[in-house]
C-alpha cells in the first residue's frame, strides 16, 4: 500500500466532509500542491471494516470512473484533483482519500 505512505510526505488535503443526497452527484476535492512529476493521483474508497479499494488513478487530464459512476479530474498544473460522483447511492456511502505515488 505503498501510494498511502508517499501521501503522508506529499502533504495531500481534502475537505474534513462532504455528504450529498441519493442520486445527487458530488465533488469531493483534494490539494496537492507540491506534488512531484513524477507521482500518480490516486483515489480510494475506504468501507468500514475492509480494507482500501483503488477507484482511480492518473498522472493528469480526465478519467473515467468504471461504470460511468463518475470522473477524476486533474488539471494541467496537477496542483489538485477533483473526484466526480454521478449518482451516488447509499453503497457509496464511505470514506474517500487521494493519495500521491510513484
């Protein structure tokens, strides 16, 4: 789990808490300003009890989520990134960390 580690020196920083209603798409975003050229972004979702799942990783631009769930976005300068949620449902309800990674 290595993207976790580097994440703690790349000073990342997201919102404490974002909440949304069923089915009303939400943004969660994460700061990243010294990022590295040559660090990944990665996102996670975090259930209770389990162990982390990766949802999405890239070096820049947009990337799809798996099942148009929604999108990673990540500008040009790559000094943040944005999480896009579609649609979430009530199985989405978790908790979501970026991390940075070579």
């Amino acid at each position: 789990f290595l993207p976790a580690v580097a994440a703690a020196r790349a000073q990342v920083e997201q919102e404490p808490l974002a909440q949304t209603a069923e089915g009303r798409g939400i943004i969660i975003n994460c700061s990243h300003p010294n990022i590295k050229a040559t660090e990944f972004i990665y996102w996670y979702r975090l259930y209770p009890g389990r162990g982390p799942e990766l949802l999405v990783s890239t070096t820049k631009g947009s990337k799809d989520l798996p099942g148009k769930a929604g999108q990673l976005r990540v500008p040009a300068d790559r000094r943040w990134s944005a999480l896009w949620l579609s649609g979430p449902r009530r199985g989405d309800a978790a908790v979501y960390y970026c991390a940075l990674g070579d």
